[in-house]
C-alpha cells in the first residue's frame, strides 16, 4: 500500500535482538508474511543486519533483523557482534526475544540484558517466543524473572513458526511510534539487494544440508549476476561459496558433486521464486584457510568492520 504524507502517518525503526536461534529470522519473515530473511535451526545464522518493511497507509515500520548475541570468536564474530549492539542505538522501539523454554536465565542472555540496562528512553517489549513449544506455565516464570531486571513497554508471548501473536506486535509497536515520513517505498519488503538475498539463499541451503561446523565455515560471494536480456530468457547467476578447510570443500561437493547439486538445485527453486526468472545458477567451492579473521575477504563478502 502507499503511505500517506499527512501529520497523521507514523514510521520508525524497531531491532530485533536475542541470542542465537531464538527465532529473530522467522519472526521477521512472519511479520512481513515473506521470506526476506534466511533460517535455519543452526545457531548464528543471520550475520548481518537487514531490515524489512512494513507499510500500510498510516505508518511504516522498518524492522531490523540482527545477528545473535554472542562471544565473538573471530573477526566475523566481531562484525556480528558490533551489528547487533548498534542496532540498539538509534531506534525507536526494541523487541527482545527470548526463548519459551528457558526458565533459567543463561549467559547470553544475561549479557543482552545488561546492554539493555544500558538503553534509555526506547520502549523494550519482550516478545516470549516457541510458546507452541513450552509448558504454558513456562510463560509466567519467565515474565516473572525478566520483569524484575527490565521495565518492559509490553509482553507478547507468541510463536513466530505458527505466526500466533505477531500482528498484536504490529498493534504495540504503531501505539509508540511517533509521526513521521515513509523511509523507503511502500512497495518494498527489504532494503537489500536482489543479488545479496541469492547470496544469503546459497548459505541458507548450506547450513540446511550441511552439519557439524561446515556451514559455519562458510561464505558466499555473487561473482556474476546477470539478468535476461529478454522476456522468458535466463538469468545468470555465479557464485563463489569459501570454506575454511580441504576437508569441508570435499564435504560441500559430496560425492561425485551430488551435495553442491543440492544445494544448487534448491538454492534456484528459491531464486526463480524470488525473482520470477528462470535461472542458470552456477557454484564453486574455493578453500580460504582462515577467511573470516582476514579483514579484506570480509569486506569482499560485505561485512564492514
């Protein structure tokens, strides 16, 4: 839908934080009702911010979805990590998620809080998620444990896989926002690119497909992008995935190439869904020992420190 450009219309940024694999990506594909953001069950699969958009006529919400919070073990664990804090700053609302399943506070989400501690004068929900998953009990032990360390704007238990309670987030966070413009056109669900979403697409069957620490070890790099020059021709698409280790390019080639066909074969189902073109999706696994401590290969994947 259009936004208006009347006094009455509301917009602003709202991130999205908790520890890894506490659903963030799956909520933000609920809340759009579109998958702009890769899953995945592996912990520390989003690494880097992106934001999606929701616009009706009278506001415009911009969610950004963030890295999981975590003790950063290389330089691209610090990128992630540094993504993750400064989403706090500068926004006009944060969701904190937390796990339906954990009524025990663990350390990474001891060490969010303390960021949040830190935060004032930005409305903190709580959004309890996996509640399809927990003891309903569960809930009420939790709200218990977190109130006591956080003044929460309001606490929404959902389930982003189910979508239960998800618009009643959209509700809250229209009640806090102030008036302001539309930031992108009302047409867009994501600010990134067509060719990072096919790059972001390849990982995500990585890391479906691949176990242990192979998909962690993992980049990908669009090298060649080319759209059809004419209607109902192909679009060409090439790219470089990087793994730490000899070893790993062997597992994500498989054998006689059977695993680097299933991801590719997957991967275009996703692309030709995404873009409506017909897609010739090539794939090459290249070793780069150490990839994600060297500071030019991360920026060449798009993770600026």
């Amino acid at each position: 839908m259009k936004g208006c450009n009347n006094m009455s219309h509301k917009s602003g940024f709202v991130t999205v934080i908790g520890r890894p694999n506490v659903g963030k990506s799956t909520l933000i594909n609920a809340l759009t009702e579109e998958k702009v953001a890769i899953t995945s069950p592996k912990p520390q699969t989003t690494r880097a911010n992106l934001k999606a958009i929701i616009t009706e006529k009278d506001y415009q919400i911009i969610f950004i979805d963030t890295p999981g919070m975590h003790k950063p073990k290389s330089k691209l664990g610090e990128y992630m990590m540094q993504s993750a804090q400064q989403s706090l700053s500068e926004v006009d609302a944060i969701l904190y998620m937390y796990d339906a399943n954990d009524v025990i506070l663990n350390i990474a989400d001891s060490n969010i809080i303390r960021y949040l501690e830190e935060v004032k004068n930005t409305p903190i929900f709580l959004i309890i998620n996996k509640i399809d998953s927990a003891p309903k009990e569960n809930i009420l032990r939790i709200i218990e444990m977190l109130s006591e360390k956080i003044k929460f704007e309001s606490i929404i238990p959902i389930s982003a896989l189910k979508s239960d309670g998800v618009k009643l987030i959209v509700k809250d966070i229209v009640n806090v926002l102030k008036e302001g413009p539309e930031y992108f056109p009302g047409n867009i669900l994501t600010d990134s690119s067509v060719r990072d979403i096919c790059a972001e697409i390849i990982r995500e069957k990585i890391l479906s497909y691949t176990n242990e620490e192979v998909p962690h070890g993992t980049g990908v790099e669009i090298i060649i992008f080319k759209e059809p020059e004419r209607k109902g021709g192909l679009c060409q698409i090439e790219a470089n995935i990087y793994c730490d280790k000899t070893s790993h390019k062997g597992i994500l080639i498989g054998k006689q190439g059977a695993m680097l066909k299933r991801i590719g074969s997957s991967a275009r189902r996703d692309m030709e869904k995404l873009t409506g073109f017909h897609i010739n999706l090539k794939l090459w696994v290249k070793v780069k020992e150490d990839w994600k401590n060297d500071p030019n290969m991360l920026k060449d994947l798009g993770y600026k420190l």
